[in-house]
C-alpha cells in the first residue's frame, strides 16, 4: 500500500496531472464523464492492478504503478 497520498491517482492527489492520456487514471477523468466503452476495452482481460489506485487493466502501460494480479498477496 502507498502511504503518501502525493504518489497516489485520488481526488485529492495531483500526481497524475502529467500523466499520459493512456492511463487510466486519466482516462476516467472527469469522474462520471468519460468514455466508459474505451476504459472496458483497455480493462476487458485485467492482468494488472495498480497498487496506488486500485484500477485495472489488460496492459501494465495503462497504469501507474502496475503489478501482476498474480503476485498481488490475498
């Protein structure tokens, strides 16, 4: 877990204002008001989570901090 909220995609974070489009941080953003058809595209066959905000993804590229859903402790 990342514990400073600085290197985390929540609301009250800034850290992905340089982010490229193609994650998906920025991807879902405006909450509520993005292209919900691209994000399932790109989250259709999740083999990544990001340790920092929780969403997944088919390619580790689209995330910020990825990691393996198979190495991700239960």
């Amino acid at each position: 877990m990342v514990d400073d909220k600085n290197n985390c995609c929540g609301q009250d974070s800034d850290c992905c204002e340089n982010m490229p489009e193609h994650r998906m941080c920025m991807m879902t953003r405006p909450l509520g008001k993005f292209d919900l058809e691209k994000v399932i595209k790109l989250a259709d066959n999740p083999q990544y989570i990001c340790k920092c905000c929780g969403r997944m993804a088919n390619d580790k590229e689209n995330l910020c901090s990825p990691v393996t859903l198979n190495r991700v402790d239960r």
